[in-house]
C-alpha cells in the first residue's frame, strides 16, 4: 500500500481494498522486479529496514524473513491493524511518508514499493517523501522505491491494452494528456503519478539522492520501458 497523506488513507481503508492486500501479504510473494531488487540490495540480512507504504505486510515479512530488523510504516490504520494480525512479532507504525516520525541515519536501508511513492500528492509532497527517505537513511544506504513509468504506455498499446485504457483513455484521463498524475480504476479510484526514468532519476537526486541503477524484470535496456521499474540510490543525508 502506501503512506501519504489524508486524500490518499481514504480508498485504503475500504475493507475490499484491505482485504486484497491482506491476501498478497499472506502469500510473502515478491514481483519479479522485486526478486531481482532483494536479490541485489536485501540479501545480507543485516541493517535496519524502513518499509514505507507496506500495506499488510508482504514486503515486511519477506525482509524479517531474511534476518533484517524491519519497521513497517503505512498510512492506512485498517491496513496497519491487518498487517499487525497476520505478523504480530514486527513493527508496524501509522504515518505519513512526507513526515516521517525517525531521526536522521535511523536506517541502513529504506525500502518504498509497489508504485506506493506514486499515490502521494501533490507532487510537492511526493518530493518531500523522497527526501525523507535520504534523511532517514545513513549516508551511503540504500533508498530504492518503486515508480510508474510513463514510456510503458507506448508497450501496453499491444500488451496490455487494459492498463493503456485505464491510465489513458478512461476516469477522465483524456483530459489529462500531459500530466502527471492520471486516476485509475484499480484500488478504489487512487491517482497515480507518472514519470519517465530519466525524470524520476533526476528527482530522486533532486531531493539528495545518489542514483545507482534501474532494476526491471530483466536486464536489458528494456526494463526501461517496464510499467513500474525500481530506482535504487545512495542516501546523501
């Protein structure tokens, strides 16, 4: 799930939404950009772990699962109370991933995943989770967090026609042609920002970030073009 603000706890507290997150929670299943993202950067299992947007847990528990000490912070409390029932041995926290409650360096590595940074808005506070997340972490940890990328449109005109209808043509995003944020069907009518890699790469280092590399489901220079790719930085403090 995700961890932002008012405008965004709302769709995240019906109980359909909870539910659905509830059931990928129970299952500890990781999408193929993230086994290759865990595979990478959490394989040590040493360090502290912030779990932004962790929803019910799945994210979270994998992590534990792998020796790191996890917090797991989301704005939803529904989803915090889930999470907590199925994992009762973490830590789950409510909070807003533009105000995060940590002092600085609080953490070797800061985790944002499932294209959660993309359901906080204004794009403003959108850029202030980015830099909390490098405030958190120390120096020379990582932040990686997942984004929806713009150029995937082009792909899903023949592969995913749906998700090409969803973001583009349907919930009034005709009228959204150019802009960032384009609402969608999927988990109660949130908005989602878009951007391409070379734009979310210069906003992470915007807000501080040292930029290291994009994780795909593949390694080829096609995983630019995937619909939600990861960024992985160095926190700059």
């Amino acid at each position: 799930m995700h961890a932002s603000t008012d405008d965004t706890e709302e769709p995240y507290t019906i109980d359909e939404t909870v539910s659905h997150y509830e059931s990928l929670a129970a299952d500890k299943a990781l999408f193929d950009a993230e086994k290759c993202l865990f595979e990478r950067y959490f394989s040590s299992g040493t360090g502290r772990v912030l779990d932004l947007g962790c929803g019910a847990g799945r994210t979270a528990a994998v992590l534990d699962e792998r020796g790191y000490d996890v917090v797991a912070l989301d704005v939803s409390e529904p989803m915090i109370e889930r999470a907590q029932s199925l994992f009762e041995h973490l830590e789950f926290q409510v909070g807003d991933a533009s105000d995060l409650p940590y002092a600085d360096d609080s953490f070797e590595y800061v985790l944002f995943a499932y294209g959660g940074l993309d359901a906080i808005s204004p794009a403003t506070q959108r850029q202030r989770a980015i830099a909390e997340m490098d405030r958190v972490c120390k120096t020379g940890g990582i932040v990686a967090f997942s984004s929806h990328n713009t150029l995937y449109r082009y792909a899903s005109l023949l592969k995913n026609p749906s998700y090409f209808a969803n973001y583009h043509l349907l919930h009034g995003n005709l009228r959204n042609l150019g802009k960032r944020y384009k609402r969608s069907a999927y988990d109660q009518g949130v908005d989602w920002h878009f951007s391409t890699p070379i734009g979310q790469i210069r906003e992470g280092e915007k807000q501080g970030l040292s930029f290291i590399e994009v994780v795909g489901n593949r390694d080829s220079i096609l995983r630019y073009a995937e619909s939600q790719p990861y960024y992985v930085f160095r926190a700059t403090g």
